[in-house]
C-alpha cells in the first residue's frame, strides 16, 4: 500500500470515496439486484413485463420458454424486488415491481444504441 504522501487524490476527494464506496451487505444487494441484468431469459422476462403484466404461461408461451424456466427466473426476480405478482383467483399475475426497472433496462439499450 502507498504511503499518504505519494498518493494522487486529495484528503476530501479519497474521504468522498471511502465513505461513497458500498461494502457489505448494500454491496451484496447491489450485486443481486444488477445480477437481474446478466441473463437473457431475464431480459426477455423483464422486457415483456415491462409492456404488460402476464401470467407464467402467457410468458412462456411469449417467449418460447419452458414454464419452469420462466417460474424459476421470475422466483429470483422478485427476490431481489425487481418484480412483484398479484393473485387473481389460480392465476398469479407478474409485473415490473418499479418504473425503475424498466428505466435501467431502457438505459442500457440506449447506452447500446438500441
């Protein structure tokens, strides 16, 4: 490690750093949350969801997927609080649990030129 006098940043520049930096269990659940955005079933999940709430085998179906496929995905999705789902009757109803969401996934298009 460097010794404070050879470093480059300034004492309230390396503060703001530390003190900005996430670590442990914010950390953890930044990195669950963004995970979200490292398959391509969940794109595909998300991208629907985004247009319109649907049930797994509307989804499925949609999206050419195995049913346990999309349950599975849709499982990991709302443990993080990306997605949330409502009860009609039998059927569980899915949708994008914060505009937020759909935004970032929108970002990432733009930022790819989509």
């Amino acid at each position: 490690m460097q010794n404070s006098s050879s470093l480059c940043l300034d004492d309230k520049t390396m503060n703001m750093i530390t003190n900005y930096v996430p670590n442990g269990e914010i950390l953890d659940e930044i990195v669950s949350f963004f995970s979200v955005f490292a398959d391509q079933t969940r794109i595909k999940i998300l991208s629907a969801l985004s247009i319109t709430e649907t049930c797994v085998s509307d989804l499925a179906s949609a999206l050419s997927l195995n049913q346990t496929t999309v349950s599975h995905q849709l499982r990991l999705m709302k443990d993080v609080g990306a997605v949330g789902c409502r009860r009609v009757g039998k059927i569980i109803y899915y949708f994008v649990k914060d505009e937020i969401v759909s935004e970032i996934l929108l970002k990432g298009m733009e930022f790819l030129g989509q």
